[in-house]
C-alpha cells in the first residue's frame, strides 16, 4: 500500500486528480436537451417519414449482430478457435441455462430467439457508451427546435478547430417568444413551406444523429407486443383452441367464481406483460442515459467513468431479463392452466 | 411549482418499496450462502435477477417521473 504513492505513481494520481479539478472547475459541458420522444434528424425523411436517431441506431445494432454472425460462420472448423470459440462458449452457457428452466426439448427450440433478442439488446445498449453517441449530430437555431420538438434552452456556439460546438452560455426563449413561434410555425405549416424564424436569438439545439436504441418507447413495446403475441401463437400451436381457455374459464367450467376472476386476472397480466417487459427497458436505458448526462455535467473528467461501467452491467442485465422473460413466457404459454386438469 | 414537486414524490415515495424489497431480497441470499457456501454462486445469479426485478418497480416510479418532468400532466399548463 505504501509503494502505491511512491515515485511515478505519485505523480500519476496528483495528475488525475489535478485533471478532475481542473475539469470541474473550467471545463463546462452543456447539459443535454433531454427529451421523451425520439429527435427526428432535420432534413432526412422519406416520403413524408421522419427518420429519427433512435431509428438509426437500431440499424447500427442490428448491423453489429449481423456482422459479428457473419464473421463467426465465415471459418468453421471441427476444433474452435477465436469468434466461433466464444460464440461456442456463450451458446452452450445459455442452453444450459434453458435447460435447467424449460428442459433440453424447448431449450433446443428457443435458444435462437433468445439469444437474438438478447444480442441484438445487449448491442443496441452497449452502443449507448460509444462516444459519438448523443453528442454528434446537427446543430439548428433553438427556434427552429421549439417548433418542432418543443426544445426551450439552446445554446450559444462558438467553432474549436473548425468543429462547431456548444458552449456552456445558454438561452431560454420566454413566453411570449415561444407563443410568436408556435403560430409563425402554424403559419408556415399551413401554406406548406419550410419553416424559418424571422429572428434568431443566437441559441442553437443539438440534434444527435444517435440515441439510444432501447431510449424510444416505440423500439421497446414492439418488442414486448412482438413477445407476448409469439407466445400466443406457441400457445395455441401446443394445444389448439383449448388454450384459450385459461382466459375464458367460466363459459367452460360451468361459471364457478374462483375461475370467473382467474380468468380476468389471467386476462390483465397479459396486458401488463407488455407494459413491464416495455417499461423496464425504456426505464432502465432512459434512466442510465439521463445519468451520464447529468455526470459530465457536473465534472467531466473521470466522474462518468463509474457509472459507464455501471451502464455496461445494467445494459447486459436488461437485456438478459427481456430475453429470459421471453422464453419463460413461451414456457408458461405450453402449459395447460391448473384448473383445467380436474375435469 | 406543483411541476417540479410531482416528479420528486413520484420517485421519492416510489423508490421506498424497491429500496425495503432489495433490501430483504439480498439478507435472504446472503444468509442462505452463509449456510450453504458451496451453492452460493447459484445463489447469487438469482439474487441479481430478484433485485433486476424489484428495481424495475423503482423505474417504473422513474419513468412517470420523466414523464411529468418532460412531458409534463395533460391539464397542468
């Protein structure tokens, strides 16, 4: 312990430290414009179709999967080495797994969409951590921000080495500024034409051209509908019309009460499935994108680095529990209800 | 004034619930690796996807936070 503020280390630690404060005290980083929806890009839109950032990244992880799939079948050989080792190596800890909570037949059966869904998850929230994310994109007049994405606080801008960046300087549109937008906006909405404010007030909005995939509510409950319909449908293709049974108890058993509100309680859940498998996500990547945020805000040097290493476990846990959950409600779906097998 | 309050009780009153519920969740698993060591790896993966699973209670309170704060109540303006 002593050598460790010795010498060369010494100097190294006072260096950092003396970085953090010096960061903290003269460095300022623009607090990000933080908002719900995805930002759609300004001037990319096909055929009247807003691309958003979100939708790019999406792209960008599904492009990863792919290509780190096709770099692992490219060489195969009977004795695994490099990418098919490791790909070897993630696919047999994740069908043991399966195995012990569904048995060796529908493991088989599911390893393939549960492993997509949690690569192409683990991906989509590792690129989150990638610099270049939400700090890359196109910079627009804070008028031109409001009326289109309700944005009130930009930014003066000043060019680093012919890079245009925010400064710390910010600029809030009042009241009355925003109203005179919001009809001007109409205005020029209604005679279908670009909109272009008559005065600047010299703040401008960044628009990144990445965000998060999983930070769009859109990304996440389709995924979730996508996973409880499947699990309908496997449902259904394991027992036929009988499986809906669990839902419609009461015309079936001869209308005892106990089943009438089973069968609405089956019913609801599978409502909330959706709404916690979706949320938990969106809540969880939205939450740890806000909290980078506000870190290298506050000082940013040094300060985010915890809380990325944070992010990298929270992003592979939240894609191990959507991936999981997946497969136990496949598994839950093939099971008859208890109450059917006394009659 | 209202708007800045909302957000705040909404996770703070939110995260109390999460914050018992890990709480007990983790002196269970612990307690049962103090007995049973050799199972502790087993006991631990389960740990972890128990408190994922309380912790999504938290986002929840989380996201109507963000909600209130970004989007802000329908009627509220």
């Amino acid at each position: 312990m002593r050598k460790l503020f010795q010498g060369k280390n010494l100097i190294v630690i006072i260096g950092v430290l003396g970085a953090v404060v010096v960061s903290a005290l003269f460095v300022k980083v623009p607090l990000p414009t933080i908002l719900l929806p995805a930002e759609k890009i300004p001037g990319l839109q096909i055929g009247g179709f807003h691309i958003t950032n979100t939708l790019i990244a999406t792209l960008l992880a599904d492009l990863t999967v792919l290509l780190i799939g096709l770099l692992t079948v490219r060489k195969m050989s009977a004795v695994p080495k490099g990418l098919q080792n490791l790909a070897e190596w993630v696919f047999e800890i994740f069908e043991s797994m399966l195995t012990d909570i569904g048995g060796k037949e529908k493991a088989r059966a599911w390893l393939p969409i549960f492993l997509t869904i949690l690569l192409f998850l683990l991906f989509a929230n590792w690129w989150e951590l990638v610099p270049g994310f939400d700090s890359v994109g196109i910079i627009e007049p804070v008028e031109v921000a409001y009326a289109q994405n309700g944005v009130s606080r930009g930014y003066e801008i000043e060019s680093v080495a012919g890079i245009v960046t925010l400064t710390d300087r910010q600029v809030i549109l009042d009241k009355t500024r925003q109203h005179e937008i919001k009809t001007e906006f109409a205005a020029a909405e209604a005679a279908d034409e670009e909109y272009h404010p008559h005065e600047t007030s010299g703040g401008y909005v960044l628009t990144p051209l990445l965000r998060a995939a999983a930070t769009d509510l859109n990304l996440t409950i389709g995924l979730a509908l996508f996973v409880v319909l499947m699990s309908h449908a496997i449902g259904v293709r394991k027992m036929g019309l009988k499986y809906f049974r669990r839902f419609l108890m009461p015309v079936i058993t001869g209308m005892k009460p106990i089943d009438f509100f089973v069968g609405i309680l089956e019913f609801i859940s599978e409502f909330a499935k959706i709404i916690s498998l979706s949320f938990r996500l969106f809540g969880n990547i939205f939450a740890g994108q806000v909290l980078l945020f506000v870190m290298a805000f506050l000082v940013a040097f040094l300060l985010p680095l915890p809380f990325m290493g944070l992010e990298l476990f929270v992003g592979f846990m939240q894609a191990f529990v959507f991936a999981i959950l997946t497969f136990i409600y496949f598994e839950q779906a093939t099971h008859s209800h208890a109450g059917d097998e006394h009659h | 004034m209202i708007e800045i309050l909302a957000p705040g009780l909404a996770i703070g009153l939110g995260a109390i619930g999460p914050g018992i519920g890990i709480g007990l969740l983790v002196m269970g698993a612990l307690q049962a690796m103090g007995r049973n060591p050799e199972v502790s790896g087993e006991i631990r993966t389960n740990m972890i996807l128990g408190i994922v699973f309380a912790e999504s209670i938290a986002i929840y309170a989380l996201v109507v936070a963000l909600l209130l704060l970004f989007v802000g109540a329908p009627g509220l303006q």
